[in-house]
C-alpha cells in the first residue's frame, strides 16, 4: 500500500532559488514535462514583475518521501481576462503559447493531480476558478486532470480549440521515414527548397546551449529584430520587459543546460533561428524566427528539418512541442503529429464561472470581429 499523497504550497523564491534537481527529477518520471513549470520559469517571472505573494506553487508528494509527484505554478490574478474575478491562472505569464497543465508523474497522475485540485478546493484562501489558456485536451495528465474535476463535483468549459503540431516518432523511424509519412504529397516539393537552399551557399546548421545559447541570444533577437515583426514593433528587441524577460528564462535555463538556441546560417549569416526550452526527450518551441530575404525557400522549415535530422542521429527518444497558437497553420511545419489544445476555463466544486466566461466569450467576438475586418 503506498503512502498518502500530501500537498504543500512552496513559497516561490524558495522554490525558484533551490528546486531545479526535484523539478528535473519529476520530468524525467512524467509523460508531459511542462518547463514552463520549472523553478527558473518561476524565477523569471519574478523579474517580470509578478509578485511572490501572488504565485502559489503547489507540490504533490508521498507523506515521508521528498520526491515531487506533481507540480503546479499558478497565479491569483484578477484582471479584464478574468472577467475581473479572482482566479487561478497558469503559466504564470502568458507569452509564447507555453502550456498550463500540471506536471505529473506517470505512475501517480490520478493520485496526484486529485491531490493538487483537493489542496486548491480545501484552501480557504485560494479562488475556485482555474484559467488555463494552452491546456491539453489529451493524455494521461488530461485524463487524470478530469478524474480529479469529477471526483470535486468540478467542471471544465473550453472556448477554443485548436490542433497544435508535434513532433512524435514512432518506433522504427529515422528522419527520412519520418519526413515521408510527417510531409506527405508535399514531401518531394518541401525536399525540393531544401535542396535549393543548400545550393544557394554553405548551409550549416549548430545548437547553442549554456553560455553559448547566452550569446547566440543575440543573433536570434536581432534576426527577429529584422523582420516584420521588428517593422511592426513586436519582436523581443523593440519590447523592454519582454525582452528583459526572455533574457532572464534563457539566462535562467542555461544554468541547468535546459535551453539552446537553434540557429541556421547560410554563408556564415543566421537564416533561421528557434529558441527552444529543452530536457532530455522533451523540447518545446518559444520562439522562431527566419530571414525575409529567403522566404521562397522557407527557411523556417529548412531549420526545423535540420532539427529533425540532428535528432534521430542523437539515437535516442525524444518529442517536440512545436508551441503553435491557435492561428498557426499546421501545414507550415514538418511535424505530422498533432494535439488538440483548447483555452479553459475551470470551476472548482461548483464555483461559479459566469464573470470569466462572460470575458472569454467576449475575447472570442473580439477576435471574430478583428479577423474578418479588411486589412
């Protein structure tokens, strides 16, 4: 018989400071490991502005065992999103389409994900409603995320839905059977620009990780910098915080060799870059961004195809979370898998939701109303 399952709330400078082996230890026993979850996301946050009094970072573990069976990092916020109610949200902040599930071990999902949404109902000072923009709607962790709303007389509303690429082999794959199946009618043409890019230069592809990623950083922001996005005001350059903010997550990161910068070059000039939050058999996607100039020749694909390829030569398993929003097509990646992700909205033991509902359905007419406006 295995011990009770407990719960504690972990101050967050205690938990950012001095976690990160619990932390990678719970995600080498997971099925979903959530980075954004890890002590260095929380510690960034930090920096951004949240307050530590507003982070509740809920630990699941065996009475009389110190290893993490499940971890959660939420925020009270109450703010327009919210319909200005108090909730709990995750992540805690909510850029670069990072996901908001718990992090579970696989032998304990139910067990643990019942405790975590035990300890918010029990808490007297904790709201009962949960906003979980970027929740995955499949799995074992959504599996035991429902067994545990429905043994709190909870529920769960979704107001988008979306299917987000993955990148996951099956048994047996190598990079060319993978690119087959994963591009399908469209593997002799996407092949096609790849094989014109090499010929345009000498393409080389590297990772950076630890000090390097520090500094390949900055070829990356000023790839970004350089495109639409630095034209319209939005990449990480132009935005103070937020680029104080990514600065911080891979300064964060690196200490514990969980982030790498990707980049391609062609010539010796970067092409393509992606940032990328990375554990051993899990990376997820932060950031992408490519030189306009080669747009015919999609070098954001071309990137994401050295990534594959670099991958199986590793020989060893591994997944990637592409991190695409609800507006990204599909299509434009070399990942055949995908997974159903939806904005959430949770009422703990029959709370009532109706503000935040109210604001997501709100959201939802915005977002209508924007997209079919002429541009």
């Amino acid at each position: 018989m295995t011990a009770p399952i407990a719960v504690r709330r972990l101050p967050a400078g205690i938990y950012g400071a001095g976690y990160a082996e619990a932390f990678a230890d719970l995600c080498r026993r997971a099925e979903a490991p959530n980075l954004h979850m890890a002590p260095a996301a929380v510690a960034a946050a930090l920096s951004f502005g949240i307050s530590a009094n507003d982070v509740v970072v809920l630990a699941a573990q065996e009475e009389g065992d110190d290893r993490l069976l499940g971890l959660w990092a939420l925020r009270r916020t109450r703010n327009l999103n919210s319909g200005f109610a108090p909730v709990l949200a995750a992540p805690l902040v909510s850029l670069y389409e990072v996901s908001s599930a718990p992090v579970l071990d696989r032998e304990h999902a139910r067990d643990a994900a019942a405790a975590l949404i035990l300890a918010i109902v029990e808490a007297p000072d904790l709201p009962k409603v949960l906003k979980l923009p970027l929740l995955p709607m499949a799995g074992s962790v959504f599996t035991a995320f429902e067994a545990a709303l429905v043994a709190t007389s909870s529920s769960i509303a979704t107001f988008e839905r979306w299917q987000r690429p993955m990148l996951i082999p099956e048994a047996g794959d190598d990079a060319e059977r993978y690119l087959r199946r994963a591009l399908g009618q469209g593997y002799k043409k996407r092949m096609q620009q790849h094989r014109q890019l090499e010929k345009a230069g000498t393409l080389s592809y590297q990772r950076h990780r630890g000090a390097d990623a520090i500094a390949a950083l900055e070829d990356f922001l000023a790839l970004e910098a350089a495109g639409w996005k630095g034209r319209g005001g939005t990449a990480l350059a132009s935005l103070a915080d937020d680029g104080a903010y990514i600065r911080k997550i891979v300064g964060n990161f690196a200490a514990t060799d969980a982030i790498r910068v990707d980049l391609l070059r062609l010539d010796g000039r970067p092409i393509a870059g992606g940032l990328l939050l990375d554990f051993p058999g899990q990376s997820h996607f932060l950031k992408i961004a490519y030189d306009e100039g080669h747009a015919r020749l999609s070098p954001g694909r071309a990137l994401a195809i050295e990534m594959l390829r670099a991958d199986f030569a590793a020989g060893r398993p591994f997944r990637l979370d592409s991190g695409a929003g609800d507006k990204v097509d599909p299509s434009a990646y070399p990942w055949g898998e995908r997974q159903e992700m939806a904005n959430a909205i949770v009422a703990l033991a029959d709370s009532s939701t109706a503000l935040p509902r109210l604001a997501a359905a709100a959201r939802m007419r915005l977002r209508g109303w924007r997209d079919r406006s002429p541009r």
